[in-house]
C-alpha cells in the first residue's frame, strides 16, 4: 500500500504532499481548539507505537497458511477521534518512510492521504460513525469496523492506482491497473477489518468509555467535518488540475524550469549562445523522444554507450576521491594520536 | 512539612482505597511506607500530587493545603520518581528531558543548562546528556529520572519503588545516593532492607489503612507486627 | 516472531549508525535533509527514457556511503524491502513496450526494457538517498531539525514520542507473543480467533502506559507545551554547502555530461 518516490511523478507527488499539508495543518488547529484535553498528547504518541508494535505481530490466516498484519487507521480513529488519529498516523508514516524505507518523502503526500486522509476523514466518519449512530454494542462495533476498514482500503487502493497512472511510470494501463489492486485489497481489508472489529470490540468490553468518548466527541464536530471535506476536495480538484494541465503541457516541472531559465538567458545572450543553449536543451534528456528513426538510431546508440561508460568513470572517480578523504582523515586522526 | 488528615480515596468504581489516613512528616526526614500488593502505596502517593483526587480529608504540604487553585504550587515542590522510568523519560535525549520540568517552570535556557551541569555532575552521569533515554540500562535510566525531579530542587520527593528492576550492584549504589540525596524523602517500596537503612520512620499500610507507624528498626524487627500486617522480617533480620 | 526482533535490531542498527563519527555525521542534519529533498525530486524528475542521465545520480550515494563509512551491506537490504512494489509495477513496462528502440551490439533494446531500469534505478536512489539520511542522522538532531523548520511541534512531539515508544512497546509485543506461543506449541503465529484479545490487550496496556506518562509529566508541571534545545539555525557555513550540493546535483541534471566526456 506504500507507495515509494520512483513511483510518483513530480507533479502528483507536490500535488499529494500540498493536499495533506492542508489536511494535516487544518487537523493540527482542531485539535489545538477542541481537545483541550493534554492528555492526548502522550496518549497519541503511545497508539503511534502501538500501531508499530501490532504491525509486527504475525497472525495466522485460516486456510491459507499464510500470515498478514494490521493496518491500523480506523483503529486510531475509533480510539483516538479522527483528528488525533490523522496526526498520529502522519507521524507513523513519516517514520515508516524514513527508518523502514517503507514509502518515500516525495511520496510522503500520497501516503498520507491514501491512508491517513481517506481512513480518518472518509471511512471513520461516513462508515463508522453513522453505524454506531443509533445503538452501541460489540456486535455493532465490530460490523462498523469491517465496512469502514474494508472501504477505506478499497479507496486507498483506488487512490493508488489513479496516482501511479497519473505519474505515468508505468504502462500498465488505469483499468489492468485497478482489476490487479482492488481484489487483493478487498481481501486484506476484509481481515483486517475482522481483526480491527475484533480489538475494537475487545476493548469495549472491558473498557467502554474508551470507545464512547472518541465517538461523542466525534459527533460535536460533524458540521465542521463537511466543511472540511468540501474545502479539500476542492483544494485537491484546484491544484490537481492546475498541475496535471501544467504537468501535460510541459513534460514535467522541472524540466519546464529548466527550460524557463536556458531561454531567459537567450534574450540577453548573443545568438551564438542561443545556439548552444539549444544544444544543451537537447542534451538535457537522452532520448527525448519515444520513437526513432533509423538515422537517429546511431546518434542515441553513441549517447547510450557513452551515457554507460560516462557514467561508470563517475561512479570510479567518486569512489576513489571518497577513498581519498577517508584517507586524509584517518592519517589526520592518527597523527592527533601519535602527537600525544 | 507534610500533614496528611483523616484522607479518604476511592477508585472510580465506588470502592475505597484509602481509608482515614492521617500521618505527618517532618523536615529533612525519610519516611517509607510499606505494605503488601494492594495495600494502597501507589493510591497514596498518586493523591499526595493530584493525579487522583481525594473523597475527603486534606493533603498540606510545605504549607500549601492541596487544592485544585494551587495545584501546580504544590506540584513544584513535590518530586516524584515514579516505578518505571521509561514512563518520565519521553523526550528524544536526556538533556531535554531534564529540562522538561524546568522549562515549564520558564526559566530562561541559561539557567536551565547551569543547573542540569550541576545535576548531572553531582550524580555522576555527565556523559549521558546526548543520548536517547532508550539506549541507557535500566539503572542508568533510573538515575536520570531521579535527574529530572532533583533538578528541580523539590522540598519533598516521593519515591515510588526506587529499588524494582535493578540488579544488587546498582540497587546499592542507588541507596547509597538517596542516603546522600538530603531532601524530605516519601519511599513507596517493598524493599525492607533498603527500608531499614534508608528510613527514619514507617508508616505500614494494610487494605487502605494505616496499620502502624513508628520507628523504622522497631517495627521493622518486630515479627509477629510484620506478620499481621501481611509482610515478612527484613533478610538482614530474618536469620539472627 | 522473527519480524519484531527484525525491526528491533533494524531500528538500533540505524541509530548506532547516526551515532558515529564520520565526515557524514558532522554535517548539519537541516543541511542534509534539504539536500536529500533535492536529490530525490531531482532523480524523480528524469524522464521514464532516460536512463544514462540516471546512471550518474549513483554516484551521490556512493560516494556519501564512502565518507560516511556505511555499510554497504545495511543499505541494500534495506533497500530490498522497498524495491518489490516497484518492480512489480515496471514489470509491466517489459511486456507492454515491446518496440525495440536501438541496438546495442547484436541486442535489442526495447523501450520497456530501458523505462523498467530507469524505474528500478530511481527506487534503488531515492531510498538510499532517505537511508543515507537517517544512518547519519540521530533521531535527536532530526527532531531539532523539524523544530527548526517550523514544522508544528504538536507533530514532532508525535514523531518524538511514537519513535521513543516504538521500541519499548514492540519489547512488550514480543513478550507477550513468546507467551502466547509457549502456551500454544502448536501454532506458527496468532490465530485469527485470539487476535482480537491479544491485540486489545495490547491496546489496554499502551492506554495505561500513555496515562502513566501523563501523570509524569503532569508532576513536572505539563500544560500542553513542550519545548526542545534551541540549536544554531543554517549557518553561512550550512547554505554554502546546501547551495554547492544542491547546484551540483541540478547542474548533473541538466549539464549532460555524455556529450562532454
């Protein structure tokens, strides 16, 4: 479910991150105002590692042999209320990304959204809370959490496959894309949803007032919730389509910079550096264009080989100046040794 | 310095805790209070600094009556080391958590360095500033939390178990440091033998009441006492 | 089981790492986590063709992983954790671009041979580049990075808090799950059936824990605030060196250095 950096373009990924800036700094103020309750600080810290600590856990899946673990977003936000939960499970992610190589940090913006934003904001409020709505009990909660949990997946996933179609990395069209995600989510979502029923329930038993003070104070702030969702939404339509157009116009955004500046320089320069400025243009990417004619399949064999050992002596040179710093330290550290 | 009257707790569930409990203590002294699982220690030191909050009675401590107004008064003037130190130490480095009492005290960070130096130094443990509380052994760890109480210079400092998870060699320095450690001391604990050498006087508590109190050595040796209060004789003592 | 001492091990592995005292580890964590940020966008950025661009972007890690004296073995494994997705998704790109776009020799290369690579390489890159990052950089200098960034303290005290736990609870779950299978031999992992208690214990125990902080910080008189060490910001010494990295890693990325050499 993690997407990785080489999976999202710089468009989608800048996109993603602005959208759940938005959402995480909008859920920072609302906790701020309404949960005045500092408890919660320690109290969100210790869940963040609690979902750590149960990701860990193996258990068995029956029939199958096989074994899979938790996720954890509805569990937070059943636990802790939505906003707490989103902030918490921003902070897992952030160090899943950057101590598990799970996910990446221009990726960072799609995580949290597919799995964050999409559990906390979407599955919680419009899943669980409307079941729990009238009546609490064990059964109930554990019905709630198997829907919200296996909805939520199914919209993460879905988020998934239009961020990774909308990078373009790969060429595995939308539909293939979506008929190989959804179904093996649909099956995670319906076990983790059974275990997260299962925990949620359990807890209920023995401590109810966990369960029910996250679900008053969900209520309290259903008016605000709306808003919120239709500020995002159109904050994510906004800048969605503003980069996607600026992104298909302009093969990505930085080369379009890059571009920017080589032709601002132009205006000033004399036409002799315009022309070089084009050649370095053409340079900037190999193989700039998709198909190719027989006489401009010498041209890029010549780049490709040279690119391969071009980038073999780097590699060598590189190494071999680190080796030499190294060097230099060390003999540096051992003289402050011998001196004394 | 603490005068506790006729104090009465229950847990949420209706069902008393402590029961009539009155004891005072005076400056300079160490006081500890023992008693079997249950017998109300925690609950006790738990409502001397307001976490939980009494049915009746009154908590006066360095002449502050306790009460929701002066709470964070009282809660200046009272230390506690709690049972696990992995709960006090949260922060991402020792420094910070030792500043972390007195940065909420606000004092400026110049200051705030001075005296965790000094604190640092004075237990020994100078190197460990940088590092994650994590990391230390669980002595180590146990120094630094009583860091962080004792940099705050309280007048009274609860202890709550200071001796469970250490190994013999640790455990003596330990109380090696709180014989040193000249403050009001509280010690919550089933360690009798660290009792009776660090304690002046004890209070022994059984099913949320004061059983007795008196003089360490007196009641401490006394065996058919120790058995009726559901507690046995020290080791030291136990063979002589 | 085997996972959570994994994970263990793998978080002391990293932060033994940071610890040290390399030419790595002595740069300004705000310095090379704005330089990890460029390097990452800047890889990302290649296009999906352009693979020989690519191939000198390798050099960073390298020549980082040198200067930091890391292993080279930490790394790859780590890598290979995050490398599965991606090249299940770029296995695709074999099958569908069939056509052959220049010859290398006698062999054709054919355009979703070239964009796989490309697609492995920046996996490969980008995760180096965010290890190399947290192998020479303590959690403790992160945390006062992200404070220096203006990133809102409510999340880094998050951050803070769920790294410090992590391991203490995850030596909680393993206890508790070596427990469990003594008394059920028979088994390999949990069963279905018991999760829901086995976790819901957890969680019941973590509340508690999460109170017993409370009440610590409480006694040292927490009002919702939480403060850090005040460290030097970026420095001139620091911008030059974020200015010097970061054009070199763009000038590489427009500078094409095949038609030089």
């Amino acid at each position: 479910m993690h997407m990785s950096d080489s999976l999202v373009s710089f468009a989608v990924g800048t996109t993603m991150a602005a959208v759940s800036t938005g959402a995480v700094g909008y859920s920072i103020r609302k906790i701020k105002k309404t949960d005045l309750d500092n408890s919660k600080i320690p109290m969100m810290g210790v869940m963040g590692a609690f979902v750590f600590a149960a990701q860990m856990i193996n258990f068995t899946i029956p029939g199958t042999g096989s074994s899979g673990h938790i996720g954890g977003g509805i569990l937070l936000a059943a636990l802790l209320g939505p906003y707490p939960a989103f902030i918490t499970l921003t902070s897992v992610l952030i160090i899943q990304a950057l101590f598990f190589a799970d996910g990446g940090l221009l990726a960072l913006g799609c995580n949290i959204f597919n799995m964050g934003f999409l559990t906390c904001f979407i599955a919680y409020p419009f899943i669980y809370r409307q079941i729990l709505k009238k009546s609490v009990t064990p059964k109930r909660i554990a019905l709630a959490a198997i829907l919200a949990v296996v909805i939520g997946l199914q919209l993460g996933s879905f988020s998934v496959v239009v961020e990774t179609t909308a990078s373009g990395v790969t060429e595995l069209p939308f539909r293939s894309l979506l008929i190989w995600m959804q179904p093996i989510h649909l099956a995670i979502g319906i076990i983790e949803g059974v275990i997260t029923g299962a925990v949620l329930s359990f807890v209920y038993k023995s401590r109810k007032e966990i369960i029910m003070n996250s679900l008053e104070k969900g209520t309290q702030k259903k008016i605000s919730m709306k808003r919120v969702l239709v500020i995002f939404a159109i904050a994510a339509i906004f800048i969605g389509g503003f980069l996607s157009y600026f992104a298909s116009s302009n093969p990505d955004g930085l080369e379009w910079a890059i571009q920017g500046i080589t032709q601002g320089s132009e205006i000033v320069n004399s036409s002799k550096t315009h022309l070089k400025a084009q050649e370095l243009q053409e340079n900037t990417a190999i193989l700039p264009h998709y198909s190719f004619d027989g006489e401009a399949q010498d041209s890029v064999l010549g780049t490709s080989v040279s690119g391969v050992i071009g980038g073999i002596v780097t590699l060598v040179v590189t190494i071999v100046s680190g080796l030499v710093i190294m060097k230099i330290k060390k003999n540096k550290g051992n003289r402050v040794v011998t001196d004394k | 310095m603490v005068n506790i009257n006729h104090l009465d707790v229950s847990y949420s569930d209706g069902h008393a805790a402590l029961k009539q409990i009155s004891f005072q203590i005076k400056q300079g002294e160490t006081v500890g209070i023992v008693g079997s699982n249950g017998a109300g220690k925690s609950t006790l030191l738990k409502t001397m600094v307001g976490i939980l909050k009494p049915k009746s009675g009154s908590i006066e401590i360095d002449g502050q009556l306790l009460s929701k107004q002066n709470l964070r008064v009282v809660r200046e003037k009272v230390g506690v080391v709690f049972q696990n130190p992995e709960d006090q130490l949260f922060m991402s480095n020792v420094y910070d958590d030792i500043a972390f009492g007195l940065r909420n005290m606000g004092m400026d960070e110049k200051t705030i360095e001075e005296k965790i130096t000094h604190t640092l130094k004075s237990l020994g443990i100078e190197r460990m500033t940088n590092q994650n509380s994590s990391k230390l052994s669980g002595g180590e760890q146990r120094l630094v939390a009583i860091a962080t109480v004792m940099v705050m210079e309280p007048s009274l400092v609860l202890f709550d178990e200071p001796t469970s998870f250490l190994d013999p060699k640790t455990r003596r320095k330990l109380i090696k440091l709180l014989k040193e450690y000249t403050v009001t001391k509280l010690i919550a604990t089933h360690d009798l033998d660290m009792a009776l050498e660090l304690c002046d006087r004890i209070i022994i508590l059984k099913e949320g009441q004061v059983f007795e109190q008196g003089n360490a050595k007196d009641l401490l040796s006394n065996q058919e006492l120790m058995e009726r209060a559901d507690l046995e004789l020290p080791f030291c003592l136990q063979r002589s | 089981m085997s996972s959570i001492n994994k994970s263990i091990q793998q978080i002391t592995a990293l932060e033994e790492l940071a610890h040290r005292d390399t030419l790595l580890n002595k740069l300004a964590p705000s310095v090379k986590l704005i330089i990890t940020f460029i390097y990452v966008i800047t890889v990302i950025s290649f296009r999906p063709l352009d693979v020989s661009g690519l191939v000198f972007f390798a050099s960073f890690p390298v020549f980082l992983m040198i200067i930091g004296e890391i292993p080279f073995q930490v790394l790859l494994s780590r890598c290979m954790i995050a490398l599965p997705f991606a090249f299940f998704a770029g296995l695709s790109n074999l099958f569908l671009e069939k056509n052959t776009i220049f010859y290398f020799g006698k062999f054709g290369i054919t355009e979703g041979e070239i964009t796989f690579t490309s697609l492995m390489l920046k996996a490969v890159l980008t995760v180096m580049a965010v290890l190399l990052l947290v192998a020479s950089t303590s959690m403790n200098d992160l945390i006062y990075t992200l404070i220096s960034l203006h990133i809102p303290s409510i999340l880094v005290i998050q951050i803070m808090m769920t790294y410090r736990y992590m391991s203490v609870l995850l030596k909680e779950a393993s206890l508790m799950y070596h427990a469990y299978l003594l008394r059920a031999p028979k088994e390999k992992s949990i069963k279905l059936n018991d999760m829901g208690t086995f976790l819901g214990q957890m969680i019941l125990r973590s509340i508690d824990r999460a109170e017993r902080i409370y009440h610590a910080m409480q006694c040292r008189g927490f009002n919702g605030g939480m403060e850090f060490s005040k460290r030097e910001k970026l420095g001139i010494k620091g911008w030059i060196t974020v200015v010097v990295a970061g054009s070199l890693i763009i000038i590489l990325r427009v500078v094409n250095i095949n038609k030089i050499l």
